[in-house]
C-alpha cells in the first residue's frame, strides 16, 4: 500500500473512493462543503436522511453525485464540531481503516487531516492518520507465513501547501504504523507457532532485512556473562531459553545506545486456548517481544539516527503435561512469574555492558495493573525523573498513553513473615518492578507494564501492538534531538509505502 500526501480539490479528484469527515453540528465544512456546492445540495440532502446523528466515527456510503469526480464517497461522522478532539479524530480515522480493509477500492482520497484539532498541528495530524491508515495493511511475511499480496494507494489530502515537515510527518506515521501492524501480527500467530528458535528466525530475517546485526546468545554465553536464571531454563530445556541481541548501530549515529527490552514467554499456556478464552486468560506472553521488534522496526524504517539495542527473552514456558492439558495451580503460576522476573533481571544486569544513555523494558509481568489502569494506560516505573517525564509527554502525543506508579524499596511480605508463602499471594505490580529497579542501578531505567494494553479485552484477545506508537515517538524525539545530524537519510522521491 502506497500513502502520499496530495494538494487538490476533493471534488474534482478521480477516485474510486473519497472519505469525507461531516459534523453532526452545524453546515458542512472543507471538502464536504466542495462536495456539496458542485453537486447543487445533494449532499446535504443524502446527509439529512442517513441520520449519522452526533456519534463519531458513523457511516454511510453514497454512489456517484452529479459533478463530482469521485465514484463513491464514503461519509464518516466526526461527532459534534464543540467537542471534537484528538480521541475523536484518531476514532474516526480508525473506524475508515477498518472499512478500507473490506473495500476493493484501489484508489482513495482521504480528507480528514483538513479538520483541526483543538492544541494540535497539522503535522501531527497527518502523523497520525498516516500511522492509523498504515496499521494492518501490511504483510510482513514471517516465517512460515505467506505474504498476501495487495495494492491500493492512499491520497491524504491537505488544507494548504505541501511542505518537507508534513511529508516528514506522514512518512513518521506510516512507518510507526507499519511497526504495530508487525507488533499485531506476531501477537497474534498461534501459540505453538511462537517458539524461541520461531522468535530467533523471525529476528534474524529482519536483521538481513534492515542491517541490524544480531546474536542468538545460549549457554557459553550465559555462563561468560553469569546469565543465572537463563542457565537454569536451559537446564529445564536446553535450547528454549534464548536471549536475542538486535543492534542498529550501522549509521555510526553518536552517543550512547538506547537499550529496549522485549520480555515474554513464548510459548503454550498451561491452559487450551478454548479454555483461556472463556477464562479470559492471555493465551502466550509474546506481547513485549512483539513491541520491542516492531519499534525496532519503525527505527529502521525510518532510518533515524540513533544507536538502538533490542534485546528480546524468548523463553519456553509452559509444556503440555502427560495425560492431557491441567490447569495450573496458583502456586505454580506465581512461581513461573517469579522465573520471569529473574530472567528480566539478568537481562537488565547484561544492558548494563553497553553503557546506555537508557534502558525501557516492556513486559506484562503481573496482571494487577489491569485492574488499576485497564487497557487506558501502560504502568510506568522509572529511576529517573527526566526519563518518566519524556516518556509520559510522548504517550500523551502518540495516544499511547502511561500513568506512573511508584518504585518503593520495602517488602510487603517481609511484614508477614511466617503468615503467609509469597507464592499464595496476589501478583504486585510494584513489588515486581521495584525488585527490578535493583538490577538497574547503573543507568536511567524504565518499566512499561502493559497487562491491560498490548491486547483487546473480552474472551477473544486480539494484540494492539502498544506500546509501539509510545516507543516510537520518544526515539523520533531523541533523534531529533542529536545535534548536526539528519533524522532521515536522503531518498530520490518522496513516496510513501505501507
């Protein structure tokens, strides 16, 4: 799929489709007001009978009109123009990416960008319909999963003179939106597809892909770096504990690297997937290695100027049990979160070897910030201040939203000594990420926890590729911070692929 951004008249541009953004309040604006002039008021009419009301991100399709270029246009509700809002124009574009999806149109023109956002650029808006336009329409081709094969190209019409800085934009949110459709997709694959050696593979073809160069660490490596928890999975199962090491180094960009951390088990739950459904449990932890490989992605997409190491756990962790598929006992689920949290642990003691100037760890250790914060915002927990700050002003521009949590340094268990085994007890989100922070001492460090926002809620999750739109922003932020250098290399044409 090809996205461009384009100067025109909406209403004389030949496309099979044109998406026209209308108000519930009030006349009609921007290109629906075009429309309806050329057409002598038909529009209007069309609008007073389908009764699209003041919901955002309603629909009704309309057949051609007389005068207008375009074979169909597709009219979508943008709420009432008092309150409109970021959440309601990024609602609105989602709700025409999904209806693109199930379109045979080839040729789009989308007008949405025209409709300003109170406290928000033009710049921004073409970002985020680029990214929202983007997200799902590409096939990466994994391993082992064939490519479907499509072509549409996407006009993303703007209200005044194309500048460097909205194509810039656009190309941002196209190449973010193609790192969490990679997110969604590998969230997504069966779970007995999802192995560490699949997760390896899967590294290495984007490593040929984009330059990274890479590392698939086992135990020579583990013993040599006194990896203790990742020897002890190996011991359980040789060969399905991996740590991956991705490095985009190739541009030589100055300073020290950004360090992120994708942590899951890749692998089958003690549970069927049926039975997970119905008890709405996750089916397999791969959301935090998806989030690291797709920013990872955008990084090279973008080919932003920066040093950016990602390094993923891929960890083997439930096996079917002799007799058939049982239930895990409490105890046992603590306990196998416990091994996590070592295995994090080591890996943020391993960062420590490339002097970062940061390190952002993504992983969905308990599932108690569900219960706090829902799927509206990842937990935060960060060692330094100026670190949570960029990383809280970044979700609240990219939608991918954080609220910090506190790092305390005591032991609720330690109170109840003798009460109680730790194991019966509750996961604590806090506990875990302050027990964390011991082994992140030597640099600025934060934990993203994203139990309630890298998948859709309900009895059938479905991943959501957050917190890509999060990672990505705060490296296009330290990108363009790096003084002297380009953010981006210099390309012959400015066409965007998605």
């Amino acid at each position: 799929m090809e996205i461009i951004p384009a100067v025109g008249e909406a209403e004389k541009l030949g496309a099979e489709l044109l998406v026209l953004g209308v108000f519930g309040d009030g006349p009609l604006t921007g290109s629906a007001r075009a429309v309806n002039d050329r057409c002598s008021g038909r529009l209007a009419g069309i609008l007073g009978r389908a009764g699209l009301g003041d919901a955002v991100g309603a629909m009704h399709m309309v057949g051609p009109l007389p005068g207008v270029a375009a074979k169909r246009l597709l009219l979508v509700g943008l709420g009432r123009a008092e309150t409109f809002s970021d959440r309601a124009y990024r609602q609105a574009l989602s709700v025409v990416a999904k209806a693109l999806n199930g379109d045979p149109a080839t040729e789009v023109v989308v007008t949405l960008a025209e409709n300003e956002v109170p406290r928000r650029t033009l710049s921004w808006r073409m970002q985020q319909a680029g990214r929202i336009l983007a997200d799902g329409r590409y096939d990466f081709g994994l391993p082992d999963v064939p490519i479907r094969e499509e072509r549409r190209n996407i006009m993303l019409l703007v209200p005044q003179t194309l500048t460097s800085e909205l194509v810039t934009a656009l190309r941002q949110g196209v190449a973010i939106g193609e790192g969490v459709s990679f997110a969604k997709e590998l969230g997504n694959l069966p779970p007995d597809l999802c192995t560490p050696t699949f997760i390896a593979r899967t590294a290495e073809a984007m490593a040929n892909q984009f330059g990274f160069s890479v590392d698939v660490l086992g135990r020579r490596e583990f013993e040599e770096h006194g990896l203790a928890a990742f020897l002890a999975g190996e011991q359980i199962a040789a060969g399905d504990c991996k740590l991956i090491v991705l490095r985009s180094d190739r541009r030589l960009a100055t300073g020290r690297p950004i360090v992120l951390i994708g942590n899951g088990v890749a692998a089958l739950d003690a549970l069927p997937e049926h039975e997970q459904r119905l008890h709405r449990a996750p089916i397999r932890d791969m959301r935090g290695i998806a989030s690291v490989l797709g920013a990872m992605r955008t990084v090279e997409r973008l080919g932003l100027a920066l040093n950016v190491v990602g390094l993923i756990v891929a960890s083997q962790g439930w096996t079917p049990r002799q007799g058939g598929w049982r239930p895990a006992a409490p105890k046992a689920v603590r306990r196998r979160q416990a091994h996590e949290s070592s295995l994090l642990g080591d890996v943020l003691g391993y960062a420590a070897q490339f002097s970062p100037s940061c390190v952002i760890d993504v992983a969905a250790l308990t599932r108690a910030c569900v219960v706090a914060l829902g799927s509206h915002a990842s937990g935060l927990f960060a060692n330094d201040e100026a670190l949570a700050s960029e990383l809280m002003k970044c979700g609240g521009r990219s939608g991918d939203r954080v609220w910090r949590l506190p790092l305390w340094d005591d032991d609720p268990a330690s109170s109840a000594a003798g009460e109680a085994d730790p194991a019966d007890e509750p996961p604590d989100a806090i506990a875990a990420a302050s027990d964390l922070a011991r082994f992140a001492t030597a640099y600025p460090w934060a934990h993203l926890d994203i139990s309630g926002t890298a998948s859709t809620a309900g009895r059938i999750r479905g991943a959501t590729g957050r917190p890509v739109p999060l990672l990505a922003e705060f490296l296009i932020g330290r990108a363009q911070a790096v003084p002297g250098q380009s953010i981006f290399p210099p390309r012959p044409n400015p066409e965007l692929h998605s």
